[in-house]
C-alpha cells in the first residue's frame, strides 16, 4: 500500500530537518511511540502503540536511516514491526523530503507499507485514515518542538 503525505510546518527548515534526523526525538512527536533507542549507527529500535479500528495493536521493531542527504533534506528509512498478540507484521520503507516554503517548510513523507498478518484485514481506507490523523499530529508537533516549545 502506498501513502503519500504532505504537511506544511511552521518552522525554519533548518531547524525542521535538525529534528527529523534525531530519529529518537522526532519519534516523540508520533502519537504511541514509546521508547526510541539508539541500536547501532542509524539504527534504532521502537515501540508504537496504535488504535486501528476496534482493535489496539503493539508494533515492535527496527528503523533504519538507509540515506541521508543534508544539502537536499532528503532522507530514506526502513521500519520493520510485530505484533506479538495478533500475530501481524508492518514493513515500511518512507523517502522523506523537505523544502523551505512562505512560512516555514513543507515535509513530504512517501510511504510504500506492506502488511501482513491480520493486521492487514482492516483494509487500507481505515489504515490511510489512521496514517493521515498520525501526520497530522507528526506534524504539529514538529513545528513545535522546531521552534523551541517541545
């Protein structure tokens, strides 16, 4: 499944890009993620407790920075998860990029995530419904904590 996400955030893309790149600190910024810790260079490992539909899942796993590029703000990751207690899976790998627009930046996000397990059964509308309230918060939450409140 692919997704696609854009949000326009209030602050320098300097700054922006600064906290993206804290995979940790930026992981705050998602609602449910709980416990970032570094695992090796550009590696980390995570825990994202999420709502979809009826059902509370427990994904744990790996992020990888797989690129990165300064000069552009562009930046690839790789996200491999479980879900112990349905028994489903979630692989995403995202290309991230961001650009200076009139009052602040513009972050893109391009996801292309593959589900397996039961997870899957929920069906992409109410997953896509999901990603794009998760941004959204992402993505207040950059801005703030960019501009010094987080």
């Amino acid at each position: 499944m692919k997704l696609t996400h854009t949000a326009t955030v209030p602050a320098p893309v300097e700054r922006v890009w600064a906290v993206v790149m804290d995979v940790p600190t930026a992981a705050k910024c998602v609602p449910g993620v709980t416990g970032v810790t570094a695992a090796g260079p550009d590696a980390f490992k995570g825990s994202l407790g999420v709502q979809i539909g009826p059902v509370r899942l427990s994904l744990d796993g790996d992020i990888t920075v797989t690129s990165r590029d300064d000069a552009t703000k562009t930046a690839a990751l790789r996200a491999d998860a479980k879900d112990t207690r349905l028994g489903g899976t979630m692989r995403a790998t995202v290309q991230m990029a961001l650009r200076a627009v009139d009052g602040g930046c513009e972050l893109k996000i391009d996801s292309d995530v593959q589900i397996g397990g039961r997870i899957g059964e929920f069906g992409q509308p109410i997953i896509q419904r999901k990603a794009d309230q998760l941004l959204a918060q992402f993505a207040q939450c950059l801005a703030k904590t960019a501009s010094g409140g987080g």
